[in-house]
C-alpha cells in the first residue's frame, strides 16, 4: 500500500508497537493467530513503530523477520534505546549506539524508515549535549554499518553490521522537558536534518510544530487523556488538515512555533504514529485518518 501522491511527499500512519492483547477482538480478527497480527497490520496501515527496541537489543533475525513479513512500500520507525536516552541520558554513548545499530535494524533494509529519539521527561535542554548526540547519529545505512562494527565484543556472534544498499537514516527527536521550548532548539536539530517531533499528549509534554527537517514524525498519545482517549472525529479532521500542509511543503497557518522562520517549500513525507492503545483506540483512529486522507489501499488487503 502506497501512502501519499508523487506531486508532495507520502503519508505514512500507523501505530506505536503491534503486538497487544486487549487489540485481539477488537482490530485483529478473533482467532488470528498471534503470528499474523504484523501481516495483518501492515495491510491496512502504512507504518509502524518498533517499540520494542526502547525497552531491550533485539535481534538481526527478528528485524529480518519482520522485514519478511510486511508489503514491499512498507517502512517500520525504530525507536531508538532507553539506555542510550534513559540511563545514560546522551552521554558516552558511542558503544551504546553501535550496539543499537549491530543488533539488527540494518536487516530491515528498505523497510528501515525514521529512527525515532525520545528522550526522558526530567532530560533539560543542554545544547552541546544534544548537539553532541545528534552529531554521532549516523545519516545512512553505510555509516549506520560502519558505526555498528565497533561495537561490544560481548555482542559478538548476534550482530548485523554490513548495509546490502547505501540508503539515507532519518531521525526525530521527541522531547519531553518544558526547557526544550528553546528557540535555539530548531536551528540546532536543522543543522542535521533532524526532525523535532509533534506529540499530541493532553498537555503533558511540549508540543511543538516546528519544521526542522525534510520529513514531519507525528505522535499522536492522546489528545484528552495520555495513551487512554481516543481521537473525535472532529480532532482527527484537524490533524488532517495540517498534515495536508506539511505534505504539500507548507505548514499550518496556525503553527506552534519556537521561532518564526518558515520552513523551506518544498514536499515532504510525513510519519504518524498513535500511541493510545488502551480499548484499541490507536489502529481505530490510524484508520480513520487514513480514511480521511483517501489513503485506503486500492485493493482489499490480504488477511
């Protein structure tokens, strides 16, 4: 399934993780089995997140299994390590990210799309660290590959270091400290063509609508409750009209903005990914906007 038109950038929506109990009834037909709910998912929607990568290393043979298991357009968002951004909060963590690197997202291959950053919520904006970080941050698969190889020797024997194809490695960053709402934020993710991602999360965590790469990630936890509430129809139509915007090389009349600089008009892609998936609300309202941007595949997908 192809998302988006040749004329702006593609819309790709999704959902966080796919792999939920409480979804088996609800968006994943009773008795499906547990295995198929990834092919099933990656039918009906344009990307998803890895989340599991946040959480522990995974493995190259998953990541080629789940590359095995999605349509040839399909692109999966990988976050990236809570130790890198957690524990070790951005500092020394060149092993930590070849080791993220060496543990299998390479085997995703084409299917690798934006590499996702989220940092904790008690993390204050300190430029030189963050600049630091994202300096580090590879920008394709053949520095991703190169980075990977200096990884810990106890990886050794479960590792993927080498990239079949030289392709470009997207990031976003997500924050979470109100110190981050910083206009000195924006021109520094611009410099490295990293997006700054706009999270919807019931006023927990800044929002921020600030252009600062060529593609737009979207996250989208719960506009009246964290990770619980559900999308009105009336919201979702609002978030499509600024992804029309952003698509087309523009932006929402209305932005929420750091500084007032406009971003450069040109198409771009545009990732969203919901994160409220309690009640399974987060594939409901992923194929409502789907639905709302005329984004349905052009043929009934496989189950």
């Amino acid at each position: 399934m192809t998302l988006g038109h040749t004329a702006a950038g593609a819309v790709r929506i999704g959902t966080s993780g796919w792999s939920y109990r409480h979804w088996r009834g609800r968006f994943y037909p009773a008795g499906l089995p547990q295995r198929q709910e990834l092919a099933y998912a990656a039918r009906r929607l344009g990307s998803l997140e890895v989340n599991g990568s946040f959480y522990a290393l995974q493995t190259p043979d998953s990541y080629a299994r789940w590359a095995a298991e999605v349509p040839p357009d399909f692109l999966f968002a990988v976050k990236g390590g809570r130790f890198i951004t957690h524990m070790k909060r951005l500092r020394d963590v060149r092993v930590p990210l070849a080791n993220f690197f060496a543990s299998g997202p390479l085997a995703l291959g084409e299917h690798l799309g934006p590499l996702l950053w989220q940092l904790p919520e008690q993390l204050r904006f300190d430029p030189e660290l963050l600049e630091a970080f994202v300096a580090l941050l590879p920008r394709t698969t053949l520095e991703a590959a190169a980075l990977a190889r200096e990884h810990a020797a106890r990886l050794e024997g479960r590792v993927r270091t080498d990239a079949a194809l030289d392709l470009p490695v997207r990031h976003a960053l997500e924050v979470r400290h109100p110190s981050f709402l910083d206009p000195g934020l924006p021109p520094l993710l611009r410099r490295y063509g990293v997006a700054l991602v706009v999270a919807d999360s019931a006023g927990r965590f800044p929002l921020v609508e600030q252009v600062t790469a060529d593609f737009v990630y979207l996250r989208l936890h719960g506009s009246q409750e964290l990770y619980r509430s559900g999308y009105r129809p009336d919201e979702l139509e609002a978030w499509a009209q600024r992804i029309r915007a952003w698509q087309a090389g523009g932006e929402p009349p209305d932005a929420r903005r750091l500084v007032q600089a406009a971003p450069e008009l040109i198409p771009r892609d545009v990732f969203v990914y919901f994160d409220n998936d309690l009640e399974a609300h987060a594939p409901r309202d992923a194929l409502a906007l789907i639905r709302l941007l005329g984004l349905e595949p052009t043929a009934p997908p496989c189950s």
